[in-house]
C-alpha cells in the first residue's frame, strides 16, 4: 500500500472533523431549535386556552348561572389567535351552545394567503372543564399544530444560516488544517532529510531546523542535530584511533625489527644490552595489546564482576600507602583524606585497576614540587572517590573526550608520558559496571579532579 505524507494525514484529518462538526452539529442545532419551538408554541396555546376557560366561567358568573350565546360568541370571536382549532362551548348536559370553526379550516390542506397550513398526523382533541370544581360546562377542542408563513420562514431561515455557516465553518477548518498541517509536517520533513544525511555520513549542522513552538517536535529535531554532533565527534575520534593505533603498534615493531635486521646483517653485535632494547618494546608492544584487551573486555557484555561488601577505607588505606614511595621519589606531595564507616559493593580487583589508574596519571601529570590529594567521602547517601592534582591539567576541548580509548591531547596527554591513551577508557568501563560514574574537572595549567560516586 501507497503511504502518505504526514501533511496530507494531518489534512484529511482536520477536513474530516471539519466536515462532522460542520454537519452534525449545525444538523443537532437545528433540529433542538425546531423542537424548542414547536414546544414554545404548544405551551403558548394551552396558556391561552387556560385563560379562555377562566374568561368563559367569569362570563357564566355574570349571566347568573346561565350560558348566552351571543356574549360566548363576543369571547370567543375575537381571538385570531385560536386560528387552527374548532372550539365547541356545551353546557353541563352536554348540549351544545356554540362552535368557533375558524375560516382557516374551511381551506385545510391549502397554503392561502395567510400561509398557514396543517398537517392532519398532528391532529390532538382536548377536553377543558370549565367553574373550577363546579361542572358548569366544557369545552371541546379539536387543535391542530399550525406552521404558518412566520413559523415558516424562521425555521426556514434557522436552516438556511446554519448550513451557510457549517459551509464557511468547514472552509475556514480547511484552510486552517493546511496550515496547520504544513506547520507540524515542516521539520518533521527537515528531520528525514537530516537523518538522511547522516546516514550517508554527511554530519554538517550548520543549518539549523527552526523552531515550531512544540515541545516534542522541538526536543526531536535538537535530538537530530545532538546525533549528528555526537556521530562527527565519534567519526573524528575513529579516524584518529586508527593513526594512534597504527602508530603505537608500528613504534615497537620498527625499534625491534631495526635491531634484529643489524644483527642479522652483522652490523650490530648481538649485546644484551640490545637485546633487552628489543625486550622492553616487545614489552611495550605486549602492554598495548593487554590493555585493548582488556578494555574490550570491560566494555562487552560478557564482563562479570563479583561484588563484595567493602569498607572502603580499609580497602584504600593499602594501595595508597603503595603509592607513597613513588611520589617521594618523584618530588609531588601526597596526602589522603578517608573517612571512616563507608562501606560498598565492590570487586576489589577491579576497582584496585580503577584507583591505580588514577593515582599513576596524577603521578605521570604532575611535576615535581607539585601535589596530589586522594579522598573518600559520602554526600547525599552516595560514596565519593576524588584524586586531584596540581599537574599540567587539560585542555576544555579536550575534557570531553578523555575517556576515549586512545584519546590523548597534543600536550597535556602527550606521547612523551608515555601513556597509551586507554587507562581512563579502562577506569570508566569498570566505574559503570559497578552502576557508577566518573566526572573531571580541569584547568589548564592548574591540575585536574577526577571524582567517582557509587551508589
């Protein structure tokens, strides 16, 4: 089956409620306006015929007790209103003293000049006692429901009007549903033509989808734009992992190869001392594959870890007294601050790989005469581990990204550290395994705050 647009749905959509609202109500309007005044008319007679009785039964009173045919004829005569109904006056023995036959009935059925005319189903024979308790006579009423040209004409007219504004109604929908329908279906169609480019691995976003004013179709088209920042961020990083890779893998081997083909050629004697050279970058060489295995490994979906309950300073206390001799020797001020009674679920081997990866790049980062503060505190019934230095610290373009595998600035993550680019990626790939978070605060120059929370 075809599919349609989404603004031709939203059109069709608003014409049809158009087209039910413009016909069935106008269509109801008209047809509780008629019964309103068809009932108006029917409450309006049996008033006046009320009043007629009362006139009739003061006029007995008047004549002593006793009907005169001549005063019934003067009430009743003058009322055209009785148009309609043939009216018969009998006394308390049934006999007959008057009958009203309009002039009207003698022409039922024909519409006179008058314009009225009756329809013989709505026919009704009405019995109304005169004396008010006393049986002084009745009156009998044969009452038919008149529309005359009036009556006529205004519902006539009700019709007429109401149909003329369903029609305007429904046009004005109409042309509101196209707008409408252009207005909502606009970035929707903004968004496939995106998202249509990015698949093609086009992320530019310098055109920027304009606002509608609706909430979803706005967090929609910036979830887009978010996508496609985050797709070019990672394309950048992908490329830039591939030169990293390509080159940590290439030094070593050339250093090794290098060596082996002097020897192997007689240009260089087989030393221990180059030997061991060989042995470090093989060294280095096996390094950089562990830790990409081991990342692999942390990131995939067959990590398990087996959590214990720990109290964490007691499970600090040993790695950070292991670190002390190091930054002595290095000239950086060390000192710790663990507060006592914080107890987690943790794998204790795991997380002794995330602690230690901090603590050696703060010791790699930080020059001598500089310091390094670790912590352990809880806030808001989390616990928190904060390493912080006063290092070299990281750039605010490059802070995004340091938990990258293999991301490294140009300065502060320089190759010279001789860091692989893969320990913070490790730290963080175990952090959220144990369904917690790593944050880092820097400032160029100043240092840097990495700070973990577990619930």
């Amino acid at each position: 089956m075809k599919s349609k647009s989404l603004r031709r749905h939203f059109l069709a959509l608003y014409v049809l409620l158009a087209v039910l609202s413009g016909i069935v109500v106008p269509a109801l309007g008209v047809h509780f306006s008629v019964n309103a005044f068809r009932n108006y008319q029917i409450q309006r007679r049996q008033a006046d015929l009320e009043n007629l009785g009362d006139s009739l039964a003061e006029l007995y009173e008047e004549e002593g007790g006793t009907w005169k045919r001549r005063r019934v004829m003067d009430v009743l005569r003058p009322a055209p209103q009785w148009g309609g109904m043939v009216i018969s006056l009998l006394d308390s023995n049934g006999r007959e003293i008057f009958t009203l036959k309009p002039l009207q009935m003698a022409h039922r059925g024909r519409n006179s000049e008058s314009g009225n005319f009756f329809d013989e189903s709505e026919s009704e024979h009405l019995t109304l006692k005169l004396g008010r308790g006393k049986n002084i006579g009745r009156l009998e009423i044969e009452r038919k429901l008149p529309t005359g040209r009036y009556e006529v004409s205004f519902i006539t007219y009700l019709t007429r009007y109401t149909l003329a504004g369903a029609f305007i109604m429904i046009l004005f929908a109409c042309g509101v549903g196209y707008l409408v329908a252009g207005k909502l279906s606009r970035p929707v169609i903004k968004v496939i033509e995106r998202t249509q480019k990015i698949s093609r691995g086009d992320y530019d976003i310098s055109e920027k989808i304009s606002s509608v004013g609706i909430r979803e179709l706005d967090d929609l088209t910036k979830g887009v734009e978010n996508l496609a920042r985050s797709l070019s961020g990672q394309e950048k990083l992908r490329r830039r992992l591939m030169v990293d890779v390509a080159h940590e893998l290439r030094t070593p081997l050339t250093v090794v190869m290098t060596q082996i083909e002097a020897i192997s050629d007689g240009i260089l004697e087989p030393t221990p001392e180059r030997l061991s050279v060989c042995l470090d970058e093989m060294k280095r060489l096996g390094g950089l594959i562990e830790n990409v295995e081991a990342l692999t490994r942390l990131e995939g979906e067959a990590l398990e870890i087996h959590t214990e309950p720990t109290d964490m300073k007691n499970f600090l206390e040993p790695v950070i007294e292991s670190f002390k001799p190091v930054f002595e020797k290095a000239g950086i001020k060390f000192s710790a601050e663990l507060e006592s009674g914080l107890s987690c679920e943790i794998d204790r081997n795991q997380f002794r790989h995330v602690i230690d990866n901090l603590l050696s790049n703060a010791l790699r980062y930080t020059n001598e005469g500089g310091e390094v503060k670790a912590k352990l505190f809880s806030k808001d019934r989390k616990i928190f581990i904060e390493v912080s230095d006063t290092g070299i610290g990281i750039s605010e373009k490059d802070l995004p990204n340091i938990f990258e595998r293999f991301y490294r600035a140009d300065e502060s993550r320089a190759r010279v550290t001789g860091g692989s680019g893969v320990g913070l990626a490790i730290v963080k790939a175990a952090v959220e395994a144990h369904n917690g978070t790593i944050t880092a605060k820097s400032v160029k120059g100043e240092g840097s705050t990495f700070t973990i929370a577990l619930s």
